[in-house]
C-alpha cells in the first residue's frame, strides 16, 4: 500500500514493501526522499545524456514543479548539470560512485542531523541532560557511517554495501518503535 506524499511532510522507510508513511521516529523528507530517487534515476540512465525533468518525474513519481525546484538546488551544489536545448535534461555532474547519498540530502536539506536548527557540537546542556550532547553526536555518526558509505550507483544498481544490508536485514530493525 503506498501513500501520497505531500510536499512539507517527513517519511520513514517501512517494512521494504515501497509503501511510504509517516513517522515520528526517524524523519526523511520528502525532498531529501525525492532527491535521492532523481539522482539515481539519473545514474540509472548514465551515458545516454541529458535526463528530461519530466522524464525523472514520471518515472519516480515525483511532482514534477518540485523536482525542478530540487534540480535546481543539486545543479547549485555541482552535483548535477542542466543542459538547454531539444536534447537537453539533466544528468550527473561527475561519476555516480563518487556522489554518496550524504552529498545529495546535504545539498537539498543541510547538515544531516541538527537539533533545534543548531549543530550538535554547538549544544550546551546541564544537570542530567548534560550527555545528551554526546548522544545526538552519535546518533549524526551513525547516519553518515550509512549515508556517506552508499554513493549513488550502488542505490542505482542495487548493491548496496554490507555493512548496510547487514543493518537491514535486522527484523528489529523494520519494526516502529
């Protein structure tokens, strides 16, 4: 069962069935969701040339006035190029394995893990809070110990790396807690 996405609101990844929902716990927006896609549907199509918008839009069920929105933003971080004319489109602007996904959400979102706007680091707590800072630290690690390990030709290809498919296949690891 998949759900509409809407612009704005945040996603997690469920039980591998492609279905799509809300979720309090850990939150991927729609736009870091739809950028990721749109990269690998570029590298999909690698060598071919330039990609239309629309054609990435179709084929990833993506509103296509967002995507260019997104395009946009990943043309300004280098990390695709636009090309004008009848045979013009997008397509990477260097080698899908050397584009991890940490590039592409950090190029459309910022800094992968902030707390109230603020880096971890930057954070002062007191009293039995005073670790917490720590805490969100590691939690930042542990998304680019996944994010930055997996470039955008192996989500293309579908090989991912071990260590994450290891974390994956963890049936705690499907389950909303």
């Amino acid at each position: 069962m998949t759900m509409r996405r809407r612009v704005g609101r945040a996603y997690d990844i469920p039980s591998g069935q492609g279905a799509v929902r809300h979720n309090a716990h850990v939150r991927i927006s729609s736009k870091a969701d739809y950028a990721v896609r749109a990269t690998a549907e570029l590298a999909a199509s690698g060598g071919e040339g330039p990609v239309t918008a629309e054609r990435v839009a179709r084929a990833q069920d993506i509103p296509l006035g967002f995507l260019l929105k997104i395009l946009s933003e990943l043309r300004h971080a280098r990390i695709v190029r636009s090309r004008r004319g009848a045979e013009g489109g997008y397509e990477l602007a260097r080698p899908a394995d050397q584009i991890s996904l940490a590039d592409v959400i950090r190029a459309v979102e910022g800094p992968l893990a902030n707390v109230h706007e603020a880096r971890p680091e930057e954070l002062t707590y007191r009293g039995p809070a005073e670790s917490l800072r720590e805490v969100w630290i590691a939690v930042r690690a542990n998304l680019r110990a996944v994010l930055e390990t997996i470039t955008v030709a192996d989500l293309a290809a579908g090989s991912l790396p071990k260590s994450v498919r290891k974390l994956a296949s963890d049936p705690e690891a499907w389950q909303a807690h």
